[in-house]
C-alpha cells in the first residue's frame, strides 16, 4: 500500500481511523521488541598496558621464569605483553578479577590470547581466594607463531569474589616459551 501526500496529509492516514492507527503502532511496538533477551554483562579487560608489574602477580617453579615484554614489538595488541618460560618447572602469571557487581548465580568465561612458536600446552586456570580451583582448560598450542584465543568453557560464579584468573605453563625436561596478552574475563545474567 503507498501513501500520496497532498494538502500534507495522507490518503492513507485519511482512510485510517485514530484507533486502527494506534492499534497497527502497538502490533509494530510489540513485534520489534518481542522476544528480545535482556540480560547484563560485566567485563574485566587487561592486555598489561599500565604497569603489569604492579596488576599481575608473577611465580615460578624449579626451571621456569616469566616477565613483561614493555614497548617490545611483540604484543598482539597495545604495546605490552607477559611471558612464561618453564624447561623443568611451571610458570604462571595471574590477575585478580573483581566481581562484587557481579549476581552470585552469573555464568562467566575467561579468554587469553596466547602465542608461542615452538608449541605447548598451556593451562588456563580460575581460582578463589581460598584457592579453591573453579575452572581450567589446558589447550595444545600449535607453533604456529601467531596469538590464538583460548577460552575457558563457562563456569559458575557462585558469589565469589573475586576470582584468581591466571594462564600457567610447564615443562619436564624441554623447553616451553609463551607469550599471553589481552586477557577478558566476562560474566552474564
């Protein structure tokens, strides 16, 4: 159906009554908005640009070290990435996450995106204060040379806050080197 507008008004307004007007406006209303999920999310982002040596805690065991690369050339973004490098022990670098506005039942992920050129395995861990394991995944990465994303699968916040969330590397005789960056930490209810 087109409308023709002369003297400004419509031929098509004229043949609507006032009533059906606003009845085909709310059916409109109603079919956009219908069916549409409303839900909230909160987002840590931390891709160690300000300070890392301050903002993430840094340990090691037996053969193993792990550091900052500051204004390198090897970030996958900004300027700052952290390192890990085990040949006989682990390494880990973690970030506290806050979740005091987060809903206890809240369904949340976390993400690395990781780099190495010789392959490794390497684990992404959460944990509570009271050093309590929620989560983890222990992908194997190709060599690729190129920083890949690695997720968790989803987990259960279960009020706590906040949560340890840390990548961890180890080796048992051969040498393991991994770059991390970008870490995302997302929570949903």
């Amino acid at each position: 159906m087109s409308a023709t507008f002369s003297g400004g008004r419509s031929r098509l307004l004229r043949k609507l009554s006032g009533g059906t007007v606003a009845a085909v406006l709310a059916a409109a209303l109603m079919a956009v908005t219908s069916g549409v999920a409303h839900a909230s999310l909160s987002q840590v982002q931390d891709g160690f640009e300000v300070n890392p040596q301050s903002s993430w805690l840094v340990a090691t065991g037996g053969a193993a070290s792990a550091g900052f690369d500051v204004g390198a050339g090897t970030a996958r973004s900004g300027r700052n990435n952290g390192w890990l490098f085990a040949t006989d022990g682990w390494a880990f670098e973690g970030f506290w996450v806050p979740t005091n506005s987060v809903p206890g039942n809240a369904q949340c992920a976390s993400q690395f995106y990781l780099q190495t050129a010789g392959g490794a395995q390497v684990g992404i861990e959460i944990w509570d204060a009271s050093g309590h394991l929620l989560a983890g995944t222990y992908p194997w990465l190709n060599g690729s040379g190129a920083y890949q994303a690695v997720n968790t699968a989803r987990w259960n916040l279960n009020g706590v806050n906040p949560v340890f969330v840390k990548a961890i590397i180890g080796a048992n005789g051969s040498s393991r080197f991994v770059r991390l960056d970008d870490m995302t930490t997302q929570c949903y209810w």
